[in-house]
C-alpha cells in the first residue's frame, strides 16, 4: 500500500512537471574581454610548457601539517613557480586567529540558493585572502 501511494506521488509529480529542477550554471563575473582573457592566456601558456612529470608535481601535492600549510603543491623551479600553501578551504582557514567556521559546502547546496552559495564563496575568499 505505501509503495504503492509513493509511486503515484511520483507518477503525478512527473505529470505536472514539479520533480525537473532547471539546470543552472552562472557564468564567472567577467565578461571574457580584458584581464580575464589574458589572465586565461597566460594560463594556457604556462600550462604548455609543463612536461607530464611537472603537470603530476603540481596536481599531486606534498607535505602535511608543514608549519602554516595543510599541504602544499610542487614547485617548479624552471618556470618560477613556487609551491602553493593549502588550507582547509572547505570550510575555512585554520591554524590562525579570528576565524569563522563556515558551512560545509554540501549544507549550502541543499539551499538550491545560488546566491548564498556565491556569498558563502566571496566570504571565505576574503577570510582566507586576509590570513
């Protein structure tokens, strides 16, 4: 009996259109044109230069709980890139004062809200750029 009033919720459901949630993905701010472009252009340059080896250091990452950092990216010496410091980004900066413990990203997707998520972005941008 429950399954069967469960297949019909969802049979009426599909009927009227109500279980379709329309695909949304925002554009970056940017509109493509100036330092965006070149900041992508420069990317692609740098990228083409990498032999797989560097492409592997770079993606893999090393080290744990080293001083400040998470972990941290490969470097690469040849093009003057040094190794990125990470940070528990998921839900904000650690190991430091004054930090907000943001919702878990899964928690804001349940929201369906766009623009809380961005918000939710823009904040943990600034936190952690300021640390």
């Amino acid at each position: 009996m429950r399954n069967s009033l469960l297949i019909s919720l969802a049979a009426a459901a599909l009927a009227e259109g109500k279980a379709y949630s329309p695909p949304a993905y925002p554009a970056p701010w940017a509109s493509g044109a100036g330092e965006w472009a070149q900041a992508h252009d420069r990317a692609v340059e740098f990228v083409s230069q990498l032999t797989l080896a560097e492409k592997i250091n770079l993606t893999t990452g090393v080290g744990w709980e080293g001083g400040q950092c998470v972990g941290n990216t490969g470097s690469i010496p040849r093009l003057g890139f040094r190794s990125l410091c990470m940070q528990d980004s998921p839900l904000g900066v650690r190991d430091t004062d004054y930090n907000t413990a943001f919702p878990a990203g899964v928690n804001v997707a349940a929201t369906w809200d766009l623009n809380l998520a961005y918000q939710r972005g823009v904040a943990m941008a600034v936190e952690h750029r300021g640390k």
